[in-house]
C-alpha cells in the first residue's frame, strides 16, 4: 500500500513537472550569415549587463541580439586559441580562459588582454568567481587565484608534472569551499585555511573516469565524464555512485543546474536533456531528430548555459549557435490537463465566469468546470456543425450559434445540450448563427443568416428582414447595445439602428459622411460613451452617441493598413484592440502599446472573437492559435524588464567611431564626433533575445525628428549629413517612458576649426621667426664666449705644473676608485666629492678631465652609468625592469637624461639597442 501511495505521488509529481515544461520553445539558430566569425562554439557566457559572450575555436564574440562584435585571438599555434571558458568581476571586468592562459577583455581598446602569461604559461579550463572579486583560475598546472591583481598559485600536489594539477572545472560548495575536479580526481579545498582535500574513492580500485563537468545540487555533486556519462558523489558520505540516468550518450560536454532539482546536462552525441534529480529522470529533451522541426540543430553540442531569464544557449560544432527565443509570459495559452488544451486551436467564440470556461472553435465546443472539475467537448455528430460562431450566457444557460447547424442551448448543470427552436428548420437548425445579446428588457436578439430574431422566455416576438422592416439586406452579424437603449445592428450591408422609443428598425437616421453604408464587423462603447466602429476594411470610425461628431482614426498609427476585429476596454481605460496582424493596448490619446510573440501570444492574427473580462479583471482572448489570457497585471508589468535598453555601438560614415561611446550617468551617454563625421548610425538593444523582427521602440533626435518615431524591426538608426552643432537622441520601449535613455551627439564646427588652425598656423610661424632670430643671436654670442672661455681655459690651465705622467697616475687612481665602489651609481655624485676621495683640489680633479682625459666631469660619469646599463640588461634578474627602473639603478637622475645621452653616445635609442641583443626590457 504504502509502494502505491508512493509511485501515485511520484506519477502526480511527473505529471506537474511535465506540464511545467510542456511549453513549447521555438529556436534560432546563429551562424555566419548572422555575423559569427567561427563556427565552433566551445563556451557561453551572460553578463551583469545583458550581453553574451560567445566562445569560439579562434575568438570571443559579443552579442546583443542583434549584432555581434568580433574580439579576435592573436597566436601563431590555432589549436590554442580554444576558448574553454568565460566569466566576469566585479565592475563587469570579462575574463576568458583559453589553451594558451588567462586573458582579459579590453572593452575600450575592443581587444583581449593576457594576463599573467609570464606566471600563467598552460592552459586554463576553469574560472570561478565570488563576491569580493576574486578569480579562481583552474588551469593545466594547478590552482591560481587572483584577489586584487595579485596572483598565487596552489598546487594541488607538489609534483609539477602530476595530472592531478590538471583541473577541468571548479565548484563552490557551502561552508566555505572550493570543489576542484581534475581529469582524474576530485577535491575540496577550505577557502580561509587553503587546505586540499583529495576526496578518495570507497573500494580497492579506482574507476578508470575521466572528468570535465562539475554541478552541485543541495549536498550532491554531479560530476560529468567524457565516458560514463554522470556521477554522484554524496558530500555527508563521501561515496561516489553512478547517477542511473541514460542520456543516450556517455560524453557530457556541459553540466550545470537550477541549485534546485534540475540538471542541465550537454552531450557529444544526443543533444540536450533537463533531468529532474529528485525524480531521477529526464524530463525534457531536446534534440536533433531528421525530419522534423523546432528542434536543434544537432546532437553535437560542445556548450551549454540556461540563463537567469530561463532561455537556452547551445553551441555546436561547426555549426554555430541555436538559442530558444524569449516570452515574458504576459500572455498564457489555456490548457486544462490532461483534458484540453486550446493549443494551436482557432478560437472563435468563449464565454468565460470565475469557473466555467466554455470555448468554441472550428473543431467544436469544449466546456471546463475547474471548481467541479468537469470537462465535455460537443462535436459532430452531436452538432450539426462544429463550427462555432457565438456563445452568449443568459439566466443559466449558455446560447450557442454555429455555421450552418442552427442554435443550440447549453444546460451547465447536467452538460446537456438541445436545439433552441426546432420549429424553424431554418435558421435554428440549418442556418448560421454569428451573435446573440440580450436588451435591458430580457429580450434575446439572434444575428442570424435570415435576418434578425427577437425572443422572450424562449417565445419569438419578431422576425425582421430587409423585406419588412429598415434591415438591410444579406447577413446580420452583430448587434450592440449602447448605454441609451439603443441596438446597433451590423449586417454585410451596412448598419441600423433599434429605436426602443418606437419599438422599430431604422435606417435613415445616419447624417451625411456616417459609415452606415459599409459592412462593419461589430460596435463597441467606451467608458467615455464613445462609440467605435469597426469595419470589415478600413480605419477604425468614432462617434458620439448621437452621431453629431464623428471621426476616422488619423493615418499613421500602428493600425494603419490593419483590419480591426473587436475591441474591449480595461479597468484603466485603455483600449485593447486585436486585428488581423497584432493585438494592440491604445490609451485613447496617440500612445499604442503592440503585443507580440515576446509577450506570450501564440500567433499574430486574431480572428472575430469578442474578448471577456473575468470578475479578477483577468482578460480572455481567442486567438487564431488558442485562447490566451493576461497573467498577471499590467501595472506590475511597468519597468519589469530584466535589463535596461543601452546604446551599444556607434558607427561613423559606416565605420566605428573613433571617439568611444561614454556612459555618463546611467541612461545617459554621449560621443563628440569631428567636423567630417556627417552620417551617424546608433546601434542598441534591450537584450531580449526573441526574434528580432518582434522589436518595437520609440526614438526622437531633437532638432532633426518631428516627435516620437515608431521602430519595429530593428535595432539600430542612421542620420545623414548631420550638421555641426549639439544633438539629443532619446530612445525607449514603446508604452514606456521610464526606459527612455539618450545620447548626447556633438559634432564640431569645421569653421571654428578652420580659425583655430589659422590661429595656431600663425602662433607657430611667429614662434619659429622668434626661434631663429633667438638662435641667431645665441649662436653668434656662444662663439664670442667659446673664444673667450678657450683663451680663459688655456690661461687658467697655463699656470698648472702637473706633468702628464702625474695626469696618467691620476686617471688610473680615479678609474679604480669608480670601479671599485661605483660611485657612479649615485645621481648625487659632486666632482668636489670625488676631489676629496682622491686627496686632491677640486681644480687639479677639473684639470684631469678636461686637459688629460678631453671630457668633462659629467660626461666620464654617464660613459660608466651606460656601461653599467648595458651590463644589467643581460643580467636575468633584471629582466622585468622597465628603462626606466633600470637607468635610476645606473645613476642617471632622469629617464631624458639617460635616453638623450645613450642617442649621443651609441647612435641609437635603448629601445633599439634592447632589440638588437634580443631582450624584452622595452616601455
């Protein structure tokens, strides 16, 4: 009993699982066409802001949704530039790990950055980050972690060459730890103490598995293998078993979860598969099956992510990248399961209450009692015809019409049904039925194919034809009662109107420009007592109730070109407006708010069904592909985005601009643009990542755009010949004005330009007519004072007795002195400091260098500093110094110094002297 109980509970659980994720997913397959440079897609990543990041066999790629920016992978060996995996830091700081290290995105520069490549010289598989920033790095030779860009790396064991420092992939685990898996192994490590712990297999032998995936679920890590398929290993026991789990593969090439009871599980053979592991099943699939559609597009898969927002990323080999397009879920299907599910299924008639729906199509009635838990559907041979064009509730029961079976009537309590007046053959039991309504008096009126009916307490009271009454002639379709009494009565040949006052049909009441001579589908009335009219072509027509004003709907809204099918108004006074190519909120002033598949709608086009509110203003629509409801309010919905819009790239006269975009407050940005930058093309998304086509904005560039333009479609905009001078363009979702965001675009004036490189041209050539008359006279005076300074020179020295073999003893003392305590190494070195080491006057010292030796004091000083530079330069220890690091350990007091007397002394520059004894030491 107790086995029965269970298996019922677990049957029970399967069957709401399932229908969790019974939804279907419709997706789009990226590639080369679309702007992906590389095929191969070997890791997926979504950041902080919205945007994925695509990791392929030769580049990482950025995209928005709409476009991709390409961030290439430089290196002369093409099997390292594989990308493994990708993460991100605090400030939005992108990371990727290839087989040739650890690299950084350079978003300003739009390149990759290595980092580390001096320490970190293998591969690097894994990356894991935490809340304070630091990167844990899983590479070929063992555990780096980076906190604050300093680097440390963790063996896991001491043996370099060890395949257990060869780590796959990382975990984070509760009470402070790290889960590392190697090819072979698996350990935890104690993030305060950094103690490793080897998690040992029970038994005498290990299993010859070899890892690659790591996931955790509560105190269970799954571990993914590349020949035995998933592993368990239970973290209170420490025992490892095998999941049980047929995947219809053994290569896991993803592994990730929910952290609740999902697993997200890739394969090398069989696509892709949600398992369940309190159930220990799989409970949604997805794959590749020849033949049909909607599935992906291979079994191949090397990458997998289900982002926050619940889409699915798969990357393939070869064959680029298949991701489910995004729904809010704003709009639901209705299902009742297992009994019906309106799916696919026309609906042309509902009659909704706060537990019974009752819902017609072309297939047929359905009736749901969800309190009672009952269900019946009504077809042929039951109904004449399945076809169902009306239901109209009225004093407990249910008023069904069709298309060519008559008029029915449904009793909810015993879900039995009978014809409503088999008396007349026609039109109750033959003819068609398009509406049923009832008048303030309880009087039922019936639309039919004979003209228009009139009942009461299930007696007829009138039969009205073109023949003897004001109707006109051909099908009645609709009558709409309005807040005076009167009926509008919509035939396929224009309109009349019943008069309550005369009891009686008229017809020529119209003024002059009415729409009475067209066929209108059906009438509506607002809150504002206006009426709508709703032809069967054409713009929508508005009119008071006593037809004094009218008007058509202005050209140039969303509805233009669009046939309207009905229309009802909501508790905030909008009115919501379906037709045959979009459903639209409209607020009765200029704002239209579209509804698409990103909003949950199954199908675009809506069919003559007029929608419901329920008593939890809950509204019901039919739809050309099911019935569909609102699920939750739309005043929640307001800002409810899970990224807000951003401007994303700007492209100058077809190119990117020069100049980067800079976000300057939030929503915010601007870019100064050159005087010849005339054509501006703004890119930007929303990061929904439906199809694209469903995108829909509001954009104005002040100065330029005439108010609020319309975008769907796209997602990016050009100006022309812009002018010089400020501009201001703000973009936001339609229907939304708090996602507004701008960008501030200033372009130069080119006359201001002009001036100023006059302006410049001319303090240039005065300064260079200064420069020369200043040399000049420089040059004249310095000759004046060298014959002077010589004539003072040869005077001064004249009277010196040193002979040249005390000069020759003398230089040799000071060389040794030099070499021996490097007294050049010190910037502050006086020649009178030098005088006194030597016991000699500063005068003999100066006598030495400049009539013994030819040089002067400094100059003997540098020739040693440049020796002492060439010396270090090969020295290994030295070999991270910078230039200038390593002239102030020569003694030189400045960078200029050195490099202006190494120019004077060899010919060349450090730089090019660094380049021509093969060393790295450049800046």
């Amino acid at each position: 009993m107790y086995n029965l109980i269970r298996h019922i509970i677990s049957l029970l659980f399967l069957v709401l699982t399932l229908s969790t994720y019974a939804s279907s997913y419709s997706f789009r397959g990226l590639s080369e066409t679309d702007g992906l440079s590389d095929l191969t897609v070997s890791a997926l990543y979504k950041d902080s802001l919205g945007y994925l990041w695509i990791g392929t066999a030769t580049s990482i790629e950025r995209f928005d949704g709409f476009r991709f920016k390409h961030y290439p992978i430089f290196g002369d060996n093409e099997k390292l530039k594989w990308v493994n995996v990708i993460t991100e830091t605090v400030g939005n700081q992108l990371w990727v790990g290839n087989d040739m290290g650890l690299w950084r995105v350079n978003k300003e520069q739009n390149k990759l950055d290595p980092f580390a490549p001096d320490i970190i010289k293998c591969g690097v598989r894994a990356l894991l980050t935490d809340s304070e920033g630091t990167l844990y790095v899983g590479s070929e030779n063992g555990l780096f972690v980076n906190r604050h860009n300093q680097l440390k790396r963790i063996a896991i064991n001491p043996d370099i060459l060890s395949p257990d420092n060869f780590i796959v992939d990382l975990g984070r685990g509760e009470a402070n730890t790290l889960w590392i898996l190697t090819r072979s192994q698996l350990y935890s490590m104690n993030l305060s103490t950094r103690k490793i712990t080897l998690c040992p297999y029970d038994g005498k032998h290990k299993p010859d598995y070899t890892y690659r995936k790591i996931a955790r679920i509560g105190s269970k890590l799954y571990l993914g293998t590349m020949e035995h398929g998933v592993i368990v290993y239970d973290i209170p026991t420490g025992q490892f078993s095998d999941s049980g789990i047929d995947l219809g593969s053994y290569i896991i090439s993803a592994l990730s979860s929910d952290g609740k009871d999902l697993l997200y599980v890739g394969t090398d053979g069989n696509g892709v598969h949600f398992v369940s592991v309190k159930e220990q099943q799989i409970i949604r699939s997805f794959r590749y099956e020849p033949g049909t559609s909607g599935g992906i597009r291979s079994n191949s898969v090397y990458s997998l992510l289900v982002d926050r927002e619940g889409l699915m990323w798969v990357g393939f080999y070869q064959l680029g990248l298949d991701y489910t397009l995004y729904q809010s879920g704003l709009f639901s299907t209705y299902a009742y399961p297992p009994s019906f599910d309106s799916k696919e299924m026309p609906v042309r008639a509902i009659s909704i209450n706060d537990h019974e729906r009752l819902i017609g199509s072309r297939n047929g009635l359905f009736y749901v009692d969800e309190r009672a838990k009952r269900f019946k559907s009504f077809k042929s041979p039951q109904l004449r015809s399945n076809m169902i064009m009306c239901i109209y509730p009225f004093q407990g029961k249910y008023y069904i019409g069709t298309y060519g079976g008559g008029m029915y009537v449904l009793e909810p309590s015993t879900l039995s049904i009978r014809d409503f007046d088999s008396s007349q053959s026609t039109p109750f039991l033959k003819g068609h039925v398009f509406c049923v309504k009832a008048d303030s008096e309880g009087c039922l009126w019936i639309a039919t194919s004979m003209g228009l009916y009139r009942y009461k307490d299930g007696k007829q009271l009138n039969h009205y034809t073109n023949s003897n009454s004001k109707l006109p002639e051909g099908n009645v379709f609709d009558i709409c009662f309005d807040s005076t009494g009167k009926g509008w009565i919509c035939t396929a040949n224009g309109l009349c109107i019943w008069d309550p006052s005369t009891r009686s049909l008229k017809a020529d009441v119209f003024p002059e420009g009415f729409i009475h001579k067209e066929k209108v589908r059906t009438v509506y009335e607002g809150s504002d007592h206006e009426l709508y009219f709703l032809p069967d072509k054409g713009p929508i027509f508005i009119s008071d109730l006593s037809m004094t004003n009218f008007r058509r709907f202005q050209p140039g809204t969303p509805l233009e070109g669009k046939d309207a099918m009905f229309m009802i108004e909501d508790r905030e006074e909008w009115l919501w407006i379906g037709t045959n190519l979009g459903l639209y909120r409209y607020d009765k002033k200029s704002t239209f708010v579209p509804y698409n598949f990103v909003d949950g709608l199954p199908s675009s086009i809506f069919i003559t069904c007029f929608p419901v509110i329920d008593s939890f203003g809950t509204i019901w629509f039919g739809n050309s592909k099911g019935l569909i409801y609102l699920t939750r309010d739309l005043r929640d919905e307001k800002g409810n985005n899970a990224y807000p819009l951003a401007i994303t790239d700007v492209y100058v006269n077809g190119k990117e601009a020069f100049y980067p975009i800079v976000q300057k407050e939030g929503k915010d940005y601007k870019v100064s643009l050159e005087p010849s930058h005339k054509n501006l093309t703004i890119c930007f998304s929303g990061f929904t990542y439906s199809d694209p086509v469903y995108m829909s904005y509001e954009y104005c560039m002040e100065g330029l755009d005439e108010g609020w333009q319309r975008l769907s479609g796209k997602s990016e905009l050009t100006y022309y010949d812009l002018t010089p001078g400020k501009y201001q363009f703000k973009l936001r979702r339609i229907g939304e004005p708090e996602s507004e965001i701008s960008l501030s675009v200033v372009v130069a004036s080119p006359f201001n330009a002009a001036l100023w490189i006059i302006v410049l041209l001319l303090i240039v050539i005065a300064c260079l007519g200064i420069a020369y008359y200043r040399k000049r006279t420089k040059q004249q005076l310095a000759t004046d004072l060298a014959e002077a300074s010589k004539s003072v020179v040869e005077e001064k020295y004249r009277k010196s007795n040193m002979s040249k073999e005390e000069c020759r003893k003398l230089a040799a003392q000071l060389d040794a002195l030099m070499q021996e305590k490097r007294l050049y190494i010190n910037p502050d070195l006086k020649i009178a400091d030098l005088a006194t080491m030597l016991n000699i006057s500063p005068y003999t010292l100066s006598y030495v260098f400049n009539q013994f030796l030819d040089k002067s004091y400094y100059d003997y000083l540098n020739d040693y500093r440049i020796a002492e530079f060439k010396r270090l330069i090969n020295e290994d220890e030295y070999a991270k110094y910078t230039l200038t690091a390593l002239a102030e350990l020569c003694g030189f007091s400045s960078r200029t110094s050195f490099f202006r007397y190494f120019k004077k002394e060899t010919g060349i520059t450090p730089n090019e002297y660094i380049r021509s004894i093969g060393r790295t030491n450049e800046e």
